[in-house]
C-alpha cells in the first residue's frame, strides 16, 4: 500500500537540514573588480583574477565582507575573531581556477538561530532554527549543456560557459538538524526561507530573488520510526527555486522515502534534483566516492580579523527584524491579518509605511496602494512601487485630505502621474483637475440647477433632503466631476434654508 | 604519519587529473614520502605556544573597495581558450556528474 503525506509522517519523524546559498548585491565580484550585473552578455565580466588566469591574486571585497558580518548578526550568530579563506578544490569547469575560494573549518559567523512561526492545528506555534555557521564564497559560472534531446547534461555533446557569474560573492547560510517538526516540516522549511529572506532584503545585502538564482535553498531531508530517536539517511533536494517548491519538494520527498522504507528499501544519500512540473524529485549525481576536495587556507589572501569596535558599528546598523516590524506596523495601522497579509504579498508593507511618514493619512495611504496604484501596476504587468513614488502618493493624498481633490480627481491625477506627465502639481496643471472650491463659482452652478428644476428645490425647502440628490449631481455634472460633492450639499442646502 | 602507499599516490593522481604509468606511481610514492620527511623537520620546532601559519605576512584586513572596474571584452576573455562557441567557452562533454 503506498502512504500518502499524512499516512507518512504518522509513521515516520522527518528531520531537515537547511542550507541557503544567497547571492550579495554588491557592485563588484568577491575577490575582483569586475561588475555583477544579472543577465550581461556571457563572458563580458571577467578578468584575470576569476578566469584564474596564471599569476593573477585575489583581493577582498570589504563590502562582502561588511554584509556577511551583517547576516550573521541579524541571525543571532558570534562573529568569528579570526577566519579564513580556504581553497576547495575540484575539477569542474564551472570554475575556471579548479578550486573555489570558500570558507571551512573557519568561517565568519557560527551559533546563530532564527525562530520561525507558522500556523498549525493548534494555533500559531514557533520553531527555533539553529544556524550552524554562515560562511563566504564564491558563486560558479554558468554551464549551457548542448546536444542530446534534454538539455540536460547526460547525453548532452559538449558543454559552454559563462563566467560573469564566477566570482560573485556568495554566502552560504547552514542549520543545524532540525528535529521535531513532524509534519509540519514543510511548512517550517518554507516559513524559515521566507524568514531568512525578508532578513537579507531588510538589510539590504541582497536582491533575495530566487528565480533569478540569488537565493537558493537546498534541503536536507531524512526520516526515522516516530520514537526510535534514530536518524535516517539523508538526501539532498537542489533546483528548489521559489518559496512554494521549498514546501511541496519535501512533502514530495518526505512521501518518496516514507514509501522506500516501508518496501524494505534503503535510503540512499544522494543529491536529488526537485522537479518544477511534478513536484516530484529525481536523483542527480551519484557520489562513487566520498568528496576530497582537499581544503586547505587559501595562501593569496589574509585572515579576516573584524575587531570588536567594527562588529559593535555594524550591529547599531541593523535595521528591526522584519517579523518584529510588521507586528508592530500592524497594531499601529490597526488593521486586521487579512489586510496585513495583502500588504505583505503585494511586498507594499515598506512604501505604505514610507508614504505615511512623508503625512499621508494611514487608512488612505493603504486604500490607495493596494487599490488604485496595485490596479494599474496589474494592467502594466509590473510592480505597483515602480509605477509612482511615495513621495507623489502623499502629495496626492494630502491634497484628497484638504478637499483639493476629490477620489474620482485623484485618481485621475495618478493616472497621469504614472503616464509619465509629471508630477502631480504638474498633472493637476496640465489637465485641469482641481476641484472648483470657489463658493462664487459653486454658487452659479447651483443657482442654474435650481432654475432647471424648480419644483425639487421648492421640495426641499419644504423639508425633503433626500431631494437634494438630484440638484447636486446636476452641480457635479455641470463642473465636470471637479466639485466637491459635500461641500455641494453644504451650499445647497444652506441656500435653500435647510443648512 | 603512515607512509604513502602506491594507492594514495593513484587516488592524488586521479583526483589532480594527473596520468601515471605503474612506473611513476611507485617512484612518487618514495619521493613523496621523503619530500614530507624534509618538511616534518618544521614539527620539530613547533611547540604548542607557536600558532599554525597559513602566511608568511603577519597581515589581515586587507580589504578593496567595492567599485567596479573593467573587465576584459568578449575576445581578450576567449583568447587564450582552446575552444569557443556563442561567446562561451566550450568544454567537452562532462560525464557523470550534474
């Protein structure tokens, strides 16, 4: 009988081991000059140093440097006094040096943790991640397998690299086992990334964008008899390229080795490759032998030694904990979870906040990023906070809270401002939006409508408000949509002795 | 330290991808073993207080700024590979790995 997800983790006790592999954003290659930009033409950002071109010597980037520092302090980790680069050597063209420069038995950071919060049966519950070490790197080049009908590499006739990625530098993120999750290790794996990722984007270290491979996360899966208090063997799941394939590639393999061990199988340590379609795993490489990748210090560059007055600088630097921050935002917004989650999604939480500290009132400054803006950033296919800036949606909403524009004018000013005619002053201008708050000009307008249908006003000076209605759309129609429509009532009324 | 057996030498050899006859396996495996004679001698002066080294210079924090300076075109990078395609380096077939 084969077991599903749930018949799976009713028999057996998953533990996970996480590592993340987060691409920094800085301007320059780890250990060379050369620029990092995503997506340049191959082989236009190299240079001697990360071609490892004979006689060419690495230098440090102090800002790679700074950054990791940063990650390991906002996870809760000692800085190292003292580490290392170290030299792991392999023959694979990915690198063009066959070694890359990595870190070892002395990385920067070690004992950190992360507590991670999801949902479960019974209520919100936290799990606490220990992170074993947080470490520099180098990411590899890119490889385009060519030939064989896959596109992948068996059966591929030969192979062609890209170095512009070689050389970027790399920190990779480890955790320690993570027991007790029970069935919820997806869910904790996902929650975890998720975490780690809004971390790395609060500090600004990162592009965080795991479709383009700056974030990537490799997960470490095995599985014992619930109460055995043994561990299994494990495997390990790569190509794991957005939040959700973090969740289904270890329920889908979770479910593999709980139905492997219930046929008397072994599980075999492996590296697997999780497949985006299926939401199944396939085995990679198989390991003939264990890896010797000769580690030893790297002898072209100098320790690390960051001394306590640098770290204590960078730790005034950390920015509040994103989890922290958003609790906090939510209760002072006041708004429900629901709202508080469309926010997140939508990524709006930080120009929402920006905008209401730039004076925006809060209820509108939320109202008008998730509605109108997120509307048309939806109709153009791109982000909501690439369409206008903070700083013209509180000039708007200040004008919509002084009776300057009214919602319907507002948008319009929007509109205008995101077709690139201005700023909003400029839109207001050019295409006359203002709201006619002249008392004489209401007047006239009011004073016509009246002549137009005499027997609503004498209505209404009789008593009937209701009537109103009429003779203020045909004021609002008459100046084009650019009253106010309370102030309208207001004059109306007063002028027919009901004010 | 064990002595280096032939088969040590076999797998550095492998893992340097490094080609060698029966021959030079068994001589490596004695001039290895005396090259590391020579350099044990250093064991004899480190003492527990003396800190292993990595580097002659008794540097650290050598850092650069994070500025972007040119790198080499397309050509100047393929110049000196053995075979090129669609602005890449080619690589034969790579087997059995991923």
């Amino acid at each position: 009988m084969t077991l599903d997800y749930k018949g799976a983790t009713e028999k057996y006790e998953p533990t996970l081991g996480l590592e993340v592999h987060v691409e920094l954003n800085t301007n320059s290659k780890m250990f060379c000059s050369c620029a990092t930009e995503f997506g340049a033409s191959p082989n236009t950002q190299t240079c001697p140093v990360c071609l490892g071109l004979p006689g060419a010597l690495p230098v440090v980037n102090g800002k790679a440097i700074e950054s990791t520092i940063l990650i390991g302090l906002a996870l809760n980790c000692s800085i190292a006094p003292y580490s290392r680069f170290a030299r792991k050597n392999y023959f694979y063209p990915d690198m063009p040096k066959n070694f890359q420069t990595s870190q070892y038995d002395e990385p920067i950071c070690v004992d950190g943790y992360l507590d991670v919060e999801i949902e479960t049966e019974d209520g919100p519950k936290t799990f606490r991640v220990d992170i074993e070490r947080v470490h520099m790197e180098e990411d590899t080049g890119k490889s385009l397998h060519v030939g064989g009908a896959t596109g992948r590499i068996h059966g591929a006739e030969y192979s062609l690299l890209d170095y512009n990625r070689a050389g970027i530098p790399l920190v990779e993120i480890v955790t320690r086992i993570i027991p007790g999750t029970g069935k919820y290790a997806p869910q904790v794996a996902r929650a975890y990334v998720t975490q780690l990722r809004d971390i790395l984007r609060s500090l600004g270290v990162s592009d965080v964008k795991m479709e383009q491979g700056s974030l990537r996360c490799d997960a470490n899966v095995s599985l014992a008899p619930i109460g055995s208090g043994l561990l299994g063997t494990r495997s390990e799941t790569k190509n794991v390229n957005s939040l959700r394939s973090v969740e289904r590639a270890l329920t889908g393999e979770i479910e593999r080795q709980a139905n492997r061990l219930e046929a008397g199988e072994r599980i075999i340590q492996e590296t697997r490759h999780f497949l985006e379609e299926s939401g199944l795993t396939r085995p990679g490489r198989s390991k003939e032998q264990a890896e010797d990748y000769r580690y030893f210090p790297e002898p072209d560059l100098v320790p690390v030694t960051p001394d306590a007055k640098w770290i204590e600088e960078l730790r005034a630097k950390l920015p509040e904990n994103p989890a922290d921050r958003r609790k906090r935002l939510q209760k002072e917004w006041n708004v429900p979870d629901s709202e508080m989650t469309s926010l997140i999604n939508a990524e709006l939480v930080d120009v929402v906040e920006e905008t209401i500290k730039l004076g925006a009132e809060p209820t509108r400054a939320r109202t008008w990023w998730l509605g109108e803006i997120s509307r048309l950033a939806n109709e153009k296919e791109v982000a909501p906070t690439s369409l206008i800036t903070t700083t013209f949606v509180a000039e708007i909403i200040a004008l919509i809270s002084s009776g300057d524009l009214t919602d319907k004018l507002a948008r319009q000013v929007v509109e205008g401002v995101v077709n690139g005619e201005g700023s909003p002053a400029e839109v207001i201008e050019k295409r006359g939006l203002k709201v006619v708050s002249d008392d004489s000009a209401l007047m006239v307008a009011i004073e016509a409508a009246i002549a137009a249908q005499p027997d609503t006003a004498e209505r209404i000076r009789g008593g009937n408000i209701p009537a109103a209605g009429a003779l203020i759309g045909a004021v609002m129609k008459a100046t084009g949509g650019q009253a106010d429509a309370a102030k309208v009532r207001e004059l109306l009324l007063r002028h027919l002795g009901q004010g | 330290m064990a002595a280096i057996s032939r088969d040590d030498v076999a797998h550095l050899a492998k893992l340097a991808r490094v080609e060698m006859t029966p021959d030079e396996l068994d001589h490596m495996a004695v001039e290895l073993e005396q090259i590391l004679g020579a350099v044990k001698r250093v064991q004899e002066v480190a003492t527990a207080d003396i800190s292993p080294t990595s580097h002659p210079l008794s540097m650290s924090n050598v850092f650069r700024d994070d500025v972007v300076k040119p790198s080499l075109t397309n050509e100047e990078a393929l110049s000196g590979a053995p075979a090129k395609a669609e602005d890449r380096f080619k690589v034969p077939q790579i087997l059995g790995e991923e």
